[in-house]
C-alpha cells in the first residue's frame, strides 16, 4: 500500500464532505468547490485561546490546500456552503506543513 491509497482511505473514513468555499474580494466573488472538507466540534483549547467570543454556533472546517489556486485562500469574513448551512469564516490558518486551512467559523442564521 502506498501512501496515496492510505489518504484516499482517510477521506471515507473521516467523514469528508463536499463544500463550496465563496472567496470574496475586492473584483467580487469567486466560488471554489472542495471536495475532502472535514467539519469538526472547538477543542477546548480553541474555545479558550483563539481570541473568539463565542456564540455555540462555532466549529471548525479543515480545507485540503490543494482545493485552492494559487494566490487563493480562505480569509475571514468569505463562506462555507454545504447543502443546507452556511458558515462564515471568522479566523483562518495554514497548517499540517501547509495542506490544510484550518477555518474557525460561525454557522449563519
């Protein structure tokens, strides 16, 4: 098994989900698709020190890098979009040696 099948693997597993990602700048929107989006809940580390006031409509998206162009890229106040939620990005991040954007957001009423 090589490493590529292994992270094919984790994607089923993970529960990853298809989202759209509305990138807003100053020439206007940009809807990017992104398949491999992982929803997860805060941590009680990210409740306590990532400088939000929270509401409980928040959690975390974790969005494969390679989703974007590039000069793309997840910044707050731009959308996540799935089937029937919206969630507003409030805090994003590059992580995992730049693989992922870590989103911090805030589900829209």
């Amino acid at each position: 098994m090589n490493s590529s099948d292994l992270a094919a693997d984790c994607l089923g597993l993970d529960g990853a989900e298809a989202v759209s990602v509305v990138l807003r700048g100053p020439d206007g929107s940009m809807t990017v698709a992104v398949a491999g989006a992982l929803r997860r809940v805060l941590s009680r580390r990210a409740q306590a020190f990532d400088g939000v006031t929270l509401t409980g409509d928040e959690l975390v998206w974790h969005l494969p890098a390679g989703a974007f162009a590039a000069g793309q890229s997840p910044r707050p106040g731009d959308t996540i979009e799935t089937q029937d939620e919206v969630w507003s990005i409030v805090a994003a991040s590059h992580e995992t040696f730049g693989t992922r954007w870590r989103c911090l957001c805030r589900r829209r009423p």
